[in-house]
C-alpha cells in the first residue's frame, strides 16, 4: 500500500502519540506498558478493535514522554478514536519495526522453573521462547514483566478472553507457576 505525503504524516503523528506511552519505536521502558514493535498485524489490529468494543480491561495510563501534562487515558478510549485504516495503518507500521527484548531483572531460579512448564504447556502456541511473531499469539519472550503479570490476572479472572485452548492449560497453572513463567518471560533477553 502507497500513501499519499499527508496520510503518511498522518500515521507518523499518530504513532509519536502511541510512542509517548508505548516509548520510542513502539519499545517500551516502562514495566507496565507493552512493547508493540514487532507484533503480528493481525494480533495488534485484533486487540484495537477489541479495545474499541471496551472487551478488555484498559486502566487510565498517564502518558510517559513528551507532552506528559496531557490527561491520562485507556486504551479503549485511544482504540475508538482510530478509523479501521488507521487501525489497519498502524498495526502494520509496527508490524515493520523491530521487537527488542527488554532488559529487566528476573530470577533465574524462577526463570528456569517457568521455562519447563512454558515448554510443557505453551511453547506449542509461542514459539521461539513465546517471540515469533508468526504464531500470531502475541510476545511473551522479553516482553515487559509487569504487563505480563498482568494479563495473567486479567486471564485468571476471566475478564480478558483468551483462546479456548490456551485456557485448558492456563486453568492448570498454580500462583507459583504464573509467576514462574513471568520471570521465564524476563530472562528472555
Ligand atoms: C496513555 C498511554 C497510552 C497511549 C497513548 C497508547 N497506549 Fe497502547 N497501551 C497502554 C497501556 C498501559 C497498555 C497495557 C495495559 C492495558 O491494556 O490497558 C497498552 C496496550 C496496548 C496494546 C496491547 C498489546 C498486546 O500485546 O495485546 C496495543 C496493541 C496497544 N496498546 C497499541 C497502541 C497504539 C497503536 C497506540 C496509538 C494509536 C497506543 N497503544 C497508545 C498505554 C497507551
Ligand atoms: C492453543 C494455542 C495456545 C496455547 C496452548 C497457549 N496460548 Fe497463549 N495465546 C494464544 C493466542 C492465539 C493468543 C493471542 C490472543 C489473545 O491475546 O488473547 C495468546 C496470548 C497470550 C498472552 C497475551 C499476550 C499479549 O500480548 O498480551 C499470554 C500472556 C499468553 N498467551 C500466555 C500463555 C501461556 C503462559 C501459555 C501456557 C500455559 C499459553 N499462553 C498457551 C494461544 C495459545
């Protein structure tokens, strides 16, 4: 797809207004916020037009850089101001960059017990350590600890749908396994 001068002003505006929470290039610096760089189109435009439908839960977040006197927002409501093409613009735009593992602290001990049952019950779903893209089931591998943990809770209470699949196993997992799994997550460097 071309884009016109203006339209492809138009998506870079708006990505340096999603990069303000998200951080540079869509790499996240902040435990709580995801990177987005590097996600499946079809996994990223399928979270905004859930976000949209106020389907998942998306708390109030303060903007972390540049203007950061601007009210804070949820995702839903950043979800339902986007039309379908700058859904479909932007996923595809970070779709194109790079996915960098964060750096994060982890316990190893943790880490390796999480790696066993990851490869047990969920590397068949998230592959390459839960980083490929093509599995088109979002990034675990590196991605950020506090957002991870997170999802889990929100899976756990059912207040975010999940793949019937990815359920049976989620439902076998015990407090000490999710957070078992978090740090497997982290050590993925
Ligand atoms: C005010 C801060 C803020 C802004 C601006 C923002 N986001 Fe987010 N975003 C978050 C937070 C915090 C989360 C994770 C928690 C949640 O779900 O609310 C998130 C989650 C997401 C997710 C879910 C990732 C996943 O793997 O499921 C996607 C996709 C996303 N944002 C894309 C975007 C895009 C695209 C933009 C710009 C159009 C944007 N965000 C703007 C704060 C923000
Ligand atoms: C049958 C395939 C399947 C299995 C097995 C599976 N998943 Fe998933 N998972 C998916 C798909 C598809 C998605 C993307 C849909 C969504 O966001 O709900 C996903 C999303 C996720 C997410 C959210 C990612 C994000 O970007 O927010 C987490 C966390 C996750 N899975 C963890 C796990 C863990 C841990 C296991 C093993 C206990 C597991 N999954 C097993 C298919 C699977």
């Amino acid at each position: 797809m071309s884009l016109s001068p203006l339209a492809s002003a138009g998506i870079e505006g708006l990505m340096a207004e999603c990069n303000d929470c998200h951080g540079d290039d869509g790499v996240s610096q902040w435990t709580d916020v995801p990177t987005i760089a590097g996600l499946s189109v079809l996994v990223h435009e399928d979270a905004l037009y859930i976000y949209a439908d106020d389907a998942r839960p998306c708390a109030k977040s303060e903007y972390r850089q540049g203007d950061t006197s601007r009210p804070a927002k949820t995702m839903c409501e950043i979800a339902a101001e986007l039309s379908e093409d700058e859904i479909a613009e932007v996923a595809e735009a970070y779709a194109a960059l790079p996915y960098v593992r964060a750096k994060q602290e982890f316990d190893a001990d943790l880490a390796a017990a999480g790696k066993v049952v990851h490869d047990k019950q969920c590397d068949k779903c998230h592959s390459d350590e839960g980083t490929n893209p093509e599995d088109e089931a979002g990034m675990l591998g590196g991605q950020m600890m506090g957002y991870l943990r997170q999802s889990f809770e929100e899976y756990a209470a059912g207040t975010r749908e999940q793949p019937k699949k990815m359920k049976e196993k989620m439902d076998l997992l015990s407090d000490d396994d999710v957070e078992a799994l978090v740090h497997y997550y982290g050590s993925v460097q």
